[in-house]
C-alpha cells in the first residue's frame, strides 16, 4: 500500500531568521508566556526568548544563578501549570514558578549508575511525575548492561515520595497521554496499557495496534492530544497512521516513508516531522483536522535542515528551531497575508481539501 504523502510534491513556507550568533544550538522548551519560548543555556539562567512584532527577539533572564550550573540541556516536559516549568538534568529535577518567583530542586537518584532518561506529568495538580530511570548495572565495562525503571513520583512537598516503581527492562518504549501510559515491546511487538497509577488498563490504541501486528513496524507511538488517531513511526516501512474514531478507517495506514520524530502543537492543529533520508534531512509541517479523511493533510516543507533542538510557541502558535540562530514560522494571518480565511490554519485546510477533492486522493471526490 501506498503511502497517504509524497514529500516530493510538498509547497513550502519561509521563516522569520533571527541571527544571535550562539556558537551552539539552543535548547528550547515550552515557556507559560504568550508567543515564546525558553531555554536553559545561556549565562545560568531561565532565559525566555519572546517575538515581539517586527523587533528582534526578546531575552529575559529569571532565576539567574538560582541553582548550582542549570546550563547544559535537559529532558523537557510539556508546561507544568499556568505559571511553571520543570525539567530533569542527570539526577536532578527542577522545578521554576515564574508567578511566585520560586524555585525548587530535587534529587530524583543518587547512584551515579543512574540517569533519567524521560519524564511526564501524571497529574500536574497533584504534582505527580513519571520519571524512565536507566539503571545501570555497577561495575559492569559494558555500556548496554542496563535496565530500565518506571517511577511514579509526588512531588507535592520538599522530600521525593516514590509512589510506585516497575522494572521494565530493555527494548520498550513509552508514551503517556490520555490519562494512559502506552509502553510498546519491540520483541514482542505489543502494546501494554497502564493508568496513571501503573496499574492495568485498556485504550482502543493498544487494541488496534495489537491486532494489526503483523502489518507494522514501528519503534514510538505519538498520540494525538484530543483526536482518535496515533502516528506510529521508527519502523522499517516508514510512518504509519491507526485511528479509532466511529465511522472511520480503524486500518494502519502507511503515512509517509521516511518521516520520523513527529510533534503536536499546544492546540492539535499542526505535526512538525523531520524526513530522515535520502539527505539533506529537512523539517516539515502538517495540517491536523477532523475534515480530513484521515485527519492529516499534505506536508509543508519548512527547510532543507532538521532542529534537534526546537519548541512550540502559544498565543500565537509558531514553530521555533535553533541551529546557533533562530528560525521561527508563526501560523497566522499576520505572517502570511495571502489567507482570506478567518485563519491561517483555515487557509491551509480548505486550500489543501480542494486540492485533494481535484486530484481525487484519499476517497475525496470520487462521486463527482
């Protein structure tokens, strides 16, 4: 079957360049501040960068030498509340409010045969994580002699509370979303559900994965945040697309073949996705509705590069990578007159429905 998109036809969109001439690219995560984005490595700061219209960029540094070295990356989690922000540094984790002006540091491990590797929230209120914590086996010379622990972790006072720990070995990966926690076994190519307090549970995701085995391939399973679809991608044959929703193709669908590490906005309505070969590696972008038949529309190419390093903005959504300078594609009208729709994102779909109606792809038009 072939895949839903060939990138070779894709239109292409320009960014706005902001050169700040950093010898390094920036790491970038979401900020709770309308229209940018922060970053942790520059002068032992929270620095957060904003875009005000027709200026360059804005710096504004907080909690400057708040805690002992910040500088240096980081596992980045999506905003933590309407006023913070939390990321993990090796052992560590902190935590920065930028209403109260406080922050907070804790030590997550202590062996130094212990590193996290991700984390998630589990309930923000509450300020439960999850934290994947690589373990690995002390004194042994072979760097692949680790295991694999699930924490569920309260971090509600000034001490780390365990709540529950699992052991899940090498080879799986996971995913937390829809009040879920998604782990996929490549060995056994299955997908296990668990609620937010690791106990079993079900999703129609898992059911179909789990189903249509034997037709898949794939390594991480990205769901979308309010839509009843998944892309499935790091696989042999590419990017694949399962859906659940009522009245819809319940079938995996080849998407594209080489696109990989997929990314939902803050409000569902556009995927970045790097191509990962033939090079030059590039970044493009899709449009997310339920118009679609199946939910996903024709690629964008945003540039022949690939940021490893790069974030989401709100108020407005624009897409921000760093490679030493900024690029920067806000999707708006403001940045892209040529919409006679109500929004960019509008523009997009209707244009993008039209075609596909003409050329009659993906079902559409067929009863013309």
């Amino acid at each position: 079957m072939e895949p839903l998109y060939d990138l070779n036809a894709a239109d292409s969109l320009k960014p706005q360049f902001y050169k700040i001439g950093s010898t390094f690219s920036l790491s970038l995560f979401p900020v709770p501040h309308d229209n940018a984005v922060g970053t942790n490595d520059m002068h032992n700061a929270i620095t957060i960068i904003s875009f005000p219209r027709g200026k360059k960029p804005r710096f504004d540094r907080h909690f400057r030498r708040a805690v002992s070295d910040v500088r240096g990356g980081g596992t980045y989690l999506p905003i933590t509340s309407d006023d913070s922000i939390g990321f993990g540094q090796t052992r560590r984790f902190l935590l920065y409010n930028f209403k109260t002006k406080t922050h907070e540091e804790y030590r997550i491990v202590f062996s130094l045969d212990c590193t996290i590797e991700k984390i998630s929230i589990a309930d923000s209120e509450k300020r439960r994580f999850i934290f994947q914590i690589q373990e690995h086996t002390s004194g042994s010379p072979d760097p692949w002699d680790y295991t694999n622990l699930l924490q569920l972790i309260d971090l509600s006072g000034k001490e780390v509370k365990l709540i529950k720990e699992i052991n899940y070995g090498k080879g799986v990966t996971w995913t937390a979303a829809f009040n879920k926690i998604f782990l996929y076994c490549l060995e056994k190519e299955e997908v296990q559900v668990l609620d937010m307090n690791f106990e079993p549970s079900h999703h129609p995701l898992a059911d179909i994965s789990n189903r249509n085995k034997s037709e898949l391939s794939f390594t991480w399973i990205l769901p979308h945040p309010y839509l009843p679809f998944a892309i499935l991608s790091g696989g042999k044959t590419g990017s694949t697309l399962i859906g659940w929703g009522e009245n819809r193709n319940q079938n995996p669908i080849p998407l594209i073949k080489n696109g990989v590490q997929f990314s939902f906005s803050p409000d569902g309505k556009w995927v970045a996705f790097k191509k990962d070969y033939p090079e030059p590696q590039s970044t493009y972008l899709m449009p997310v509705s339920e118009k679609y038949p199946n939910f996903l529309g024709s690629p964008i190419l945003l540039i022949n590069d690939y940021f490893n390093k790069f974030a989401w903005t709100t108020n407005p959504v624009s897409f921000v990578g760093s490679d030493g300078d900024l690029y920067r594609w806000e999707l708006t009208n403001e940045a892209y007159p040529q919409s006679d729709k109500a929004t960019f994102w509008d523009y997009i779909v209707e244009s993008d429905l039209e075609n596909l109606t003409r050329e009659k792809r993906q079902g559409l038009g067929q009863n013309e």
